[in-house]
C-alpha cells in the first residue's frame, strides 16, 4: 500500500499522514503462544526462538505447552478477556499455534481435533472490544493436509493490486493477518532437533530485518521457497501461506513519533533515534521516496512433518 506525495509536501503533514497509514504500536504489545511438544521433537527449540523475538519486540508473552483442543479454545477465550480487561491502550496481537493438524484443524495433546476458524473467532472486531482496528497477527506451524511439494520450474509471476477506501464501519473480519507454515492440503516440516524451518526463519527475519511486516513475510517466503528440505533421500518444497485483511502497514520496531500528539514534526528531529529508534533508516528511506517527484510507476510497498 503505497501513496504519492507532491516534492514540496511539508513534513508536519506527512508525519500526521504516516500516522494514518501505519497501526499506532505505542501501547501494549501481547503475544499468546500454545504449543503441542508431545511427539513434535525440535519444538521446544522454537518456543526459544519465539521467546526471544517477544521479548526482542517488546511484547508481554505469554506460553503454554501441550494443550488439549479444548485448552486451545479456552486460552484464547482467556486471552480475550484479559486483554478487554486492561485498562492500558493495546496496540496489537500475536497468537502462535504450533501443533499436528489437518486442514483447517489442530491436534491438541489429548489427540482430539480443533477447528482453527472457532480459534480464529476469539480476538476478531465483534468479540474483542479492545482490539477493534487493531492488528491481530496468527502465527500457525502446522500440516495442513498430507500433500509433498516436490517443487517445480520458475515459470513466471503474478501481480496483486490492493485498492484502498475509508468505509464508516468497520467490517468484523478486518485487521487481520494469518501466517501459515504451508499452503492448504500440505505437511509442514520440522527438524527434530532444530526446530520448524518456517518458525526458525520468521524469527530470524523478525528480529533482524526492518520495514512493514508484509515485506518481512514476503522475506520469509522468499528463503523458504529457495530452500529445499530432503526427507528421505528426496528433496522437498515447502512456503508459507499469508492471508491479510490489515488496513495499515505494521512496523514491529517502530516506535511513535512524538511530535504526532506534542506539536508539528520538524526535519531535523523526524528521524532522530529517539524519534524511530530501530525503524529510523527505512521509515528515512521511504520518506525520501515518498516525497520525490512522481515516477512513470506508481511506488509499491510492498525434515519431520507435522501432521497427525
């Protein structure tokens, strides 16, 4: 989601149209994490990998292992309640769900199964009062079916143009994004020691790569689908599938800037340290861009298996 703004666009302005295209992440950050390790080797090694990137993000999170497909409604249920409680702003949601499952299905330890959408319902606009217009961000590592990609040749592309508008109300469904490890109807795979491919590297991306989260998604697909896996003795493919209804971009490292509530943002202050912090060079970099002339084209922003 891109716009176009006139050479001579005053910085004041643009600072207060950046609020109005990017989530305001000044609040609380909260992250719920459930995860099956029964018979799932190499998972404790991404709830490591996870806890660090919370923590990294500055998230208040919160992990529990091996529960039941009831426990796994139950705890988003809690989680709901606990976040509509607060009495602090909350600015977004992470829930990872790691476990065996099928498409559209978890596994929970006691081996009963799960409708991931019955999950999905908890935090969504209706039923989650605080996170209304709020990023909501589900994080899935799971089979998705019993399918194998072998892979295929390079054969070309697609284009997605996403068009934007301002409606009054605000659908139910918006402001979501689901990350999952595999496309439907296919294994996702696990090392038994090292822990899920798909977790290891959104972690590695998260932590050490800046800008808005579905360029960083768009960066974890790109490894993963360069990668190949060999389950034995043949060579396999696997990519992520993301499905988004967010209305802004989401900035994981940025941070407000506080001339948006304290006065008109100046030049020499916009992109000090203090002002965007880890975020400084690429929101910089995307402001250069943003206040150029107008080019001919218009800126875009742009192995174990885990089944049952």
């Amino acid at each position: 989601m891109g716009f176009l703004l006139p050479l001579q666009y005053p910085f004041d302005n643009f600072c207060r149209l950046l609020a109005q295209e990017t989530y305001d992440m000044s609040g609380a950050r909260l992250a719920l994490t459930l995860c099956v390790t029964k018979a799932r080797e190499g998972s404790e090694a991404d709830l490591d990998a996870l806890e660090r990137m919370f923590q990294h993000l500055g998230f208040e999170s919160t992990m529990k292992r091996d529960p039941t497909a009831q426990q796994f409604q139950e705890e988003l249920e809690k989680f709901q309640q606990a976040i509509d409680a607060r009495e602090d702003f909350v600015s977004c949601a992470f829930v990872v769900l790691m476990a065996h499952g099928l498409e559209g299905r978890l596994k929970g330890e006691d081996e009963k199964m799960v409708e991931l959408e019955d999950l999905f319902q908890a935090l969504n606009n209706k039923n989650c009062r605080a996170l209304r217009a709020k990023p909501k961000v589900y994080i899935v590592q799971a089979c998705r079916g019993e399918q194998r990609d072998p892979g295929e040749p390079v054969t070309g592309g697609h284009l997605v143009m996403i068009t934007e508008n301002t409606p009054e109300t605000i659908p139910t469904y918006t402001d979501t994004l689901h990350v999952f490890s595999t496309i439907e109807g296919y294994i996702a795979y696990r090392h038994d020691q090292e822990g899920s491919y798909f977790i290891q590297t959104l972690v590695d991306v998260f932590i050490n790569k800046k800008g808005p989260i579905l360029e960083l998604l768009t960066e974890v697909t790109r490894r993963m689908a360069e990668a190949e896996m060999v389950q034995e003795g043949e060579a396999k493919k696997v990519n992520p599938e993301i499905q988004s209804t967010l209305r802004k971009r989401l900035y994981l490292h940025l941070h407000p800037c506080p001339q948006l509530t304290q006065g008109p943002c100046r030049k020499d202050n916009m992109f000090s340290p203090s002002v965007f912090k880890e975020d400084m060079e690429a929101m910089r970099d995307e402001c250069y861009e943003l206040c150029s002339p107008p080019s001919s084209s218009p800126h875009i922003m742009p192995a174990v298996d885990d089944e049952n």
